[in-house]
C-alpha cells in the first residue's frame, strides 16, 4: 500500500481548524438556534391555539418540545453549516411574522 494508511483519504481531518469551526457553528444553530425557534414557535401557537391564553400556554409549551429535536437534527444534516443557519432563521423569522400577525394573546 506503498506505506500510506487504508482509508486515510476518506475521513475528514479532525484536526483541521475548518472542521472544528463548522462542528462548532452546526452545535451553536443547533442549541441557540433551536431554543429560539422553539421560544418563537411557543409565541406563535400560544397565540394561535383556539383557547383561552393560560390553557393554550401549556400545549403550546409541549409542542415546543418537539421543535427542538427537529432543528437539532436539521443543524447537523444540513449541508453546510451556512444552510443550517439559513434554515434556523427563516424559521424563526416565519414564527415571529405569526405571532406578531396573530397579535397580542387573548
């Protein structure tokens, strides 16, 4: 194998400052960014939700949850850490555009 590893040209280089900055910022869209799209999301269905304001907090609340893995998982299949951020803000752009068009909690 003229002294070169098996399938070392397959695998990233780990060490490479490059890869640790796109782990680093897919970990940031993915932590910071979800938080903010789910705080967004809970804004926006809370306001939404065809109930009283304090019983449409807690479902809202709850499905909020399920955002959170959702933008996770898109932070880090994305294809490239500049589409993972695209995607986490026209996500929270779209769901503060619908709470503030739904407009203040009833």
């Amino acid at each position: 194998m003229n002294g070169a590893r098996a399938g070392s040209g397959t695998a990233p280089d780990r060490r490479n400052w490059r890869y640790r900055a796109n782990v680093a910022a897919r970990a940031l869209a993915g932590t910071v960014g979800a938080y903010a799209v789910a705080a967004l999301f809970a804004a926006a269905a809370a306001r939404i939700l065809p109930m009283g304001r304090l019983d449409a907090i807690v479902p809202a609340t709850l499905l909020a949850f399920l955002v959170i893995p959702a933008v996770m998982i898109w932070a880090f299949l994305a294809r490239g850490p500049w589409r993972a951020w695209a995607g986490v803000t026209a996500l929270a752009a779209l769901f503060a555009a619908i709470a503030w068009l739904a407009g203040p909690p009833a």
